[in-house]
C-alpha cells in the first residue's frame, strides 16, 4: 500500500468521523403559530437568534421545522400530529392557541411556549416556578402598569377608561383583570364593552362614547381585526385609542408601550437551549416576559394625536423608541 493511497484512507476516516459525530450532536426543534403578523414572526426570528448565541445554527447543527396553521385551527392540531411523529428536541409554540394544540398532542416531548398571555388560564402549566411536566415558556402579557401609567401623562385627570374585548378569549379576560387591578390602584375605573365577534366591534365603542375618557384596544385577535374602525371613531369624538401592543399605533392607536418580541423570542430560545444541553424542562421556570427583559417600546403616533386632538407631552417624547408622523 502505497503513501498516497494510506493518506487517502486516512482522510476518508477522519472525514467520516467528523461528519458521524455532527449528526451525533445535531438537534432538531419544531416551531409552529396559528398565524404570521409581525409581532409572532419577530417572536421566532428572536428564537432562532438566542439559539444560534447558544450554538445551534439552523442549517450547521440544527434542523428547524417551521409551520403556520395560516388561522385554521383543525391546521393547527395537524401540525402538532406532524410534530409528535417526527419526534424533535423541543416543540416550540408561538400563540395560545398552538401551544394549547401542542401541549394536548404530547406528553413527552418537551415543550417551550411563547407569546402566551395567561399560561395558567390557559391550562398549559399550574405554576411559573419550576411548572413540572413535559411544558415551560415565556408569557407577553402585556405590561399594564407601564401603560397606565403613561396613559394618565398623556390624559391628565384619567378616571374612566374602555375595555373593548371577545369575552369568550382567555388572553382577553385575563388581561382584562390585570388592567382592573392596576386601575384600581390609580382611581381608574374600567368600563367593559364586550364584541363577541368582529361585527360587533363598532357597536361597542360607540357605546363608550361619552362614558369614558379614553379606550384600551387589548391583544385580543376578534377586536384588533377591526382597529381602523375603532380608530375612526375615536378620530370623530376625539377619543384617545390606546393599544395593548405597539403594532397597533402603526395602524392608528395614539401611543403605547408594550415588549420588544425578538426579546420574546430570545427568552423562550435560551430556554430551549438549556433543553437541548440536557436541562429538564420540568426545572425550567416559566416567566412573564416584562419582568426579564430589560427594556419596553414606546411608541407614540403624532398623526394620530392631532386627529384625536391629544397632545403628547414631553416626557413621553423624550421616551420614545418610534415616533409615528
């Protein structure tokens, strides 16, 4: 056997050996919403990003299977039928709805939520400390007092504000008592406005004209889907609008103050990094994404207060991450 022919061995064996071990050390993980809008495809981008920090690079040592219900429900339960089959490291869920589709689909594989209002209402975990079971995440609820308390800057003598909402939505209830409480502390008084259904929603903001000095539009899918419509009206009696997430001031809300989702998404893909290098999921506390991340967005649309006859007061402005012409 000649050099040659022995190098070539040689680098044949080393080759094979490296390529045996990254497929040894490769991990998968399953991603899935019920819909893409801005807010949940951040959430992921920020998923992928902590775990590349971490190590695992789609495409190197990671394979990521990504799907979108596209809102369909019965979609949804197929996706986690697919997830369970292929069995990956971590099922990660974006949205309450598909993390409640995959957590009913599996036991056993570990589960890592995000962008889920109210874990515990949602059946998904008992407890944030150390939640036990197959299931952990990152909650975005919203951060209430941070917005209260820039709502009453920008509305000076605020006393009375509308709460329109579906009230067969889990998220939209529990963000509903969160906003009661904090109220509560400040001599707020919430006034509910209940739209089971998109159509609704007209009919019940023009019942909080006159009754309130302002509205808060919550995360809720069923009233968020008629936003323009809200806002018209607000425009007509000069009422501000206030939005439970910053995507709606792009849209035409005055202001708001709400997370930084790629933030979001970084705290739910550390969290699937420790999965993957051997920590239990069970061990793993589920948080609420205000309280760890170190930074909100203020966003406040100008266009928006001239319409609504509302002046934005400095100590907002000077605060403010996005200023909207």
């Amino acid at each position: 056997m000649n050099n040659s022919f022995k190098t070539a061995l040689v680098s044949f064996a080393l080759a094979a050996a490296a390529t045996t071990a990254v497929a040894q050390d490769s991990k998968s993980i399953a991603i899935a919403t019920i819909v893409e809008v801005p807010a949940l495809t951040e959430t992921r981008d920020g998923i992928l990003a902590a775990l590349a920090d971490r190590g695992y690079v789609e495409g190197e040592n990671l394979t990521v299977d990504y799907q979108n219900a596209n809102g369909n429900m019965p979609t949804q339960q197929q996706i986690a039928k697919k997830f369970v089959g292929d069995a990956p490291d971590v099922i990660i869920p974006i949205t309450t709805p598909t993390s409640q589709a995959m957590a009913a689909a599996t036991k056993d594989i570990p589960i890592v939520f995000a962008t889920v209002t109210d874990p515990i209402k949602a059946s998904l975990i008992t407890q944030y400390e150390k939640p036990g079971a197959n299931v952990t995440g990152v909650s975005d609820a919203a951060p209430i007092a941070a917005q209260l308390d820039m709502f009453e800057e920008i509305v000076p003598g605020l006393s009375k504000i509308g709460f329109i909402y579906n009230p067969g939505l889990d998220n939209a209830l529990a963000t509903l008592g969160w906003i009661k409480e904090e109220g509560e502390k400040r001599g707020i008084t919430v006034v509910e406005s209940p739209a089971p259904t998109t159509n609704e929603v007209i009919l019940a903001t023009k019942k909080l004209i006159g009754e309130v000095d302002a509205i808060y539009v919550p995360n809720d899918t069923t009233i968020v889907a008629a936003l323009e419509a809200i806002v018209k009206i607000g425009q007509d009696v000069d009422m501000p609008i206030f939005t439970g997430e910053t995507g709606g001031v792009e849209r035409g809300a005055l202001a708001s103050v709400g997370l930084d989702y790629v933030a979001v998404g970084r705290v739910a893909g550390d969290m699937a990094a420790d999965i993957l290098e051997g920590k239990s999921v069970s061990e793993i506390d589920a948080v609420i994404a205000y309280n760890v991340v170190d930074h909100f967005k203020v966003v406040v649309n100008l266009g928006a207060a001239e319409r609504m006859a509302v002046k934005i007061p400095e100590s907002v402005m000077s605060r403010a991450t996005q200023i909207i012409e």
